[in-house]
C-alpha cells in the first residue's frame, strides 16, 4: 500500500510499505476514506519531537471503511464505517474506567520508554513517536487499529466524511479544552492560537455559554475564521496582547485562557520569544513557552490555564511565583477522545455545529509531503488540510 512516511526533519515521502495485517484478535483493518494533516503532526515534521523512526508511518486523524476484523471483535462488522481516536485506549484498565482514555495504561506498547521520561506512560497514538508506542498512522490507504472493540466511533452512512472525521482528534480537543475552563456566564474566555484546535475552542466556548470569547493570532484568514465562529479577535503582529486584553475586561483580565499553540509559540519582537527560538534551535530547550508565559501574566487571578497544545519536552523561564501566588488552576493533557464523542456527535447531528467549516485545501494523499509545506507555512489561507488516498 502506499502511505505518508517520516524520514528526518521536513522530509516526508509518499512511499510504497507492506500492507498491515491483523495482529491481535481485538483488532480491525480500515480502508481509509479520508484523513488530516494536523498541527501535531507539524512538531514531527519540524523535527522537535523525540523518538521517531525513518519510515514511520505518520497521521493520527482518519476514518474509513472496515475491511476486516479480528476473532475477538463482536462490535464491528465488515462494512462499517467508523472514525479512529488518535489516543488508543483498552476500555479496561483503571484510567479506561475512569474516562481517562489518553493515559490509557495498556496501550502503549513502548512503555518501558516512555517512562524514561514521562515518570508513568501515556496511552499509545496512531503515528506519533515511539515514546507513544510506534503505531503505524493513518495517512495511509490501510490501517491496522488495535482494541477496535472499544476505540473506533460508527457513524451514519448519511453523514460526510468532512462532518465527522474531526471527532477523531481536534474536535473533542478544542471541546476538552474549554470544558477544562468550568466556564461560567459571565466569563471571558481567551485562546491563544486560531488554528484548527483554537476554532474548535472558540466554538466550544460559544456553546459552553461564555460571556466573551477571543482568538490571539496573526493570520488574517485564521482571525476572520475566528470571527465568523463568534470571537473578538487579536492581531498580535499588530497590537499588545495583554494591553488589549485588558480593554476587553475592563482591566481585570480573562477568568480562562486557553492555549491552543503548544511547543512552536511565535511572538513578535519579543525578548522572551527569541530566547527560546535559540535555546531549542540547539536543543537545551525542547519548546518554546511564550504562549504559556503570556497566559499566567494575563489571566484574572483565580483564573483557569488550559493547555490542549502539544509540549514535548522541556520549557525554561516559566512564572512559577506568578502562577501560584495568583492562584491559577493548571489543566492539561492530550484529550480524552472516547469521552466526548458521543455528545459531539449528537450535536453534529442536530445541528448545534458543523465541523466541516474548517477545512480550506484538499489533496489526494500522493501529494500530501506538498501539503505539509502548504500548512506549515500558512500559504494560501491554509487551516485544515484533508487527504483522500
């Protein structure tokens, strides 16, 4: 078959690999149908995320068709159409039965690894570093997806691929995101970064009640998405962040801030900023942490600091008085798909939003080492980027 293939920093290659197989009596195959080039990919694709292989198979966003399913599997059939979470979970271990699907503690099959440094071993993800268990991706023309019987989402024939193959990955993460704020009526709730994931946060906030949502960015076609989805938005190439913030709440700050940017902040002019562009350009620093720093400044004291962005490694010269003595809540973590997707779906299917709205350029997946180009560097208005093997 043919799939997308990581083999060293900014090179990505359409190769031919050996189709996959059946593995484990839990298992399915799936014949992809569409898949996505997500900002989570971009940090492999920059060259900031440890434990990669040359010829990993990359992508963690995708549905399809099953073409074939495993002895153990009395949940899925031939035929059904379903969407994959990129955080592969059991259903059975402690974590599972808690909701806590991204710690999973049985689906990483490196975990002996990813101990070495995480302390404890996050659950495994489709096409996303051997620390999280080397599992081949999704942009690809088949997949193998291990513990079918509990992870994959079925979905209406009815239904396009472009409304429902977000509930895979950056859907419930911009929804865990603003959930992790607790929002309440008369909060203001700011998102740093109006990418894919901050989109989806923006509307989030919207639907979870907020008082006033703002997007931070500098792309004009990110910003005007941003303000279709309800927010004010921020220009920070042009204005002061937290100058500006404080207009918008009369002084005080936002009760919540999200940041939906992660390990690859850009600021502009910033003294901060360029320290961490030249500490991880020689890696003593493996993330840049302007976003995070800019948020425990300006948030309200007593406020919530929620962090869907991808940290990897890491940071240096975070506010740790400034966060505590403020009173800040902390949350973070990859999302918890299997947790949301039952609800987004209802609300897909009812109308309350369509996900379909972020998607700009569509590829054929033999020209997706193009496409990361394409999205990484913004060009043509580029958000959302979906491939068709």
């Amino acid at each position: 078959m043919k799939a997308l293939c990581w083999h060293g920093k900014k090179d990505v290659r359409y190769d031919s690999v050996p189709d996959p197989r059946i593995e484990d009596p839990r298992d399915v195959i799936v014949k992809v149908t569409s898949c996505a080039i997500c900002g989570s990919d971009l940090h492999l694709y920059d060259g900031f995320m440890m434990g990669m292989e040359s010829g990993d198979i990359l992508g963690h966003e995708f549905m399809g068709e099953v073409v074939e399913v495993g002895s153990a599997d009395h949940r899925l059939k031939v035929g059904d159409r379903v969407v994959v979470p990129f955080t592969i979970c059991c259903g059975e271990c402690e974590q599972c039965r808690r909701g806590n699907f991204s710690v999973c503690e049985r689906s990483n099959r490196n975990k002996a690894l990813a101990e070495k440094l995480f302390g404890h071993a996050t659950a495994g993800l489709f096409g996303y570093t051997h620390l999280t268990g080397g599992y081949a991706g999704g942009q690809a023309e088949y997949v193998r997806v291990p513990f079918a019987d509990v992870g994959p989402v079925k979905v209406d024939s009815g239904m396009t691929d472009d409304q429902v193959l977000f509930l895979g990955d950056i859907l419930p993460t911009g929804w865990q995101a603003a959930v992790q704020c607790d929002i309440q009526p008369t909060d203001t709730v700011a998102i740093w970064g109006a990418g894919p994931v901050g989109q989806f946060a923006i509307r989030s906030a919207v639907l979870l009640g907020a008082r006033q949502v703002i997007a931070i960015d500098r792309v004009a076609e990110r910003l005007s998405m941003a303000r279709a989805g309800g927010a004010i938005t921020i220009d920070f190439d042009h204005e002061s962040v937290t100058d500006r913030l404080k207009d918008l709440t009369v002084g005080k700050g936002p009760e919540k801030c999200i940041d939906a940017v992660g390990m690859e902040a850009h600021a502009t002019h910033a003294l901060d900023s360029l320290y961490d562009r030249a500490k991880q350009a020689v890696m003593p620093e493996t993330d840049r942490p302007y976003v995070l720093r800019e948020m425990i400044y300006a948030c309200r004291p007593a406020g919530i600091l929620s962090v869907p962005g991808v940290y990897g490694g890491f940071i240096d010269k975070v506010p740790i008085g400034v966060l505590m003595n403020k009173g800040l809540t902390l949350r973070t973590g990859q999302t918890h798909v299997n947790r949301w997707t039952g609800d987004l779906l209802d609300r897909i299917v009812e109308g309350q939003i369509d996900p379909s709205f972020v998607v700009t350029h569509r590829a054929s997946l033999a020209d997706g080492a193009e496409m990361y180009k394409t999205f990484r560097d913004k060009k043509d208005g580029c958000v959302k980027v979906i491939l068709t093997p």
